[in-house]
C-alpha cells in the first residue's frame, strides 16, 4: 500500500483533500440540527441560555443582566470575533430554538424587552456622561 501512495502521490493528496472537503461540508450540515438538539435538551432540563459571539455592543451588560435577573436566562459568550461557519450555524440555530420556548413559556417577546431596556439604559449613561464632559 506505501508503495502504491509512493507511486501515485497526486492521487492521494487529492483523495485526502476531498475527504477533507467532504468531512467539514458535513460538519457545517450537523452543525445547526447539533445546535438545535442542544437546545431542546437544555429545555428540557429547565437550563435557560443564549449564545452568543463576536463584538459585544456597549449595552450588552445590561442585556445580559436584564435576562438574568428578570427570566433567570443567562448569557454565554462561546467566541470572539473569529468564528467558524459552523460555529455560526450551531448559535444561530440554538439561539433560535430556546427564544421560541421562552418566547411560549412567558408569552411574550423577552428578549426584545430587555434589548429595549439595555438600549435605554446605554444612551442615558452616554447622556449623563456627555452632559459631565461639558460641564
């Protein structure tokens, strides 16, 4: 067999590229139906969360403490700023899963709520500190 790939080299790196090709499509394929059946189990055992990734915006804080305090949901950021197509596809697709049931369990739109309130709260500090500034 080393014989073989010896010979025929360009055959085997194109065989192991397309296997490698083959084996992260299908690992973005899984990765929002993994992301979804994540969620449902988090659900089911009564473990509210949202994911999240990339820049935090300047209210994220109070977001974050809005959703914890009020609905007893909490807030993990699993990346940065670099973050894979998978990794995209599993937040999304969790996050969407667990604002429906939360949205069905309170009946009303928690998550907008709370963004609303975090903005408010942002541009009445950024108010107050500019109001300082000029002073």
């Amino acid at each position: 067999m080393w014989r073989y790939i010896g010979t025929h080299k360009w055959i085997t790196a194109v065989c192991i590229l397309g296997a490698f090709l083959v084996c992260s499509w299908l690992s973005s394929l899984t990765a929002a139906l993994r992301g979804r059946v994540a969620a449902q189990v988090d659900i089911r055992r009564g473990q509210y969360q949202l994911l999240g990734y990339g820049l935090p915006s300047p209210s994220r804080p109070e977001y974050v403490r809005c959703l914890r305090e009020r609905y007893n949901i909490r807030f993990r950021a699993v990346a940065g700023c670099i973050v894979s197509e998978s990794l995209v596809s599993y937040v999304d697709a969790y996050d969407s899963e667990m604002v429906e049931a939360v949205n069905h369990k309170v009946e009303h739109d928690v998550f907008k709520e709370c963004h609303e309130e975090a903005q408010r709260i942002w541009m009445e500090q950024v108010k107050t500190k500019q109001a300082q500034v000029r002073k």
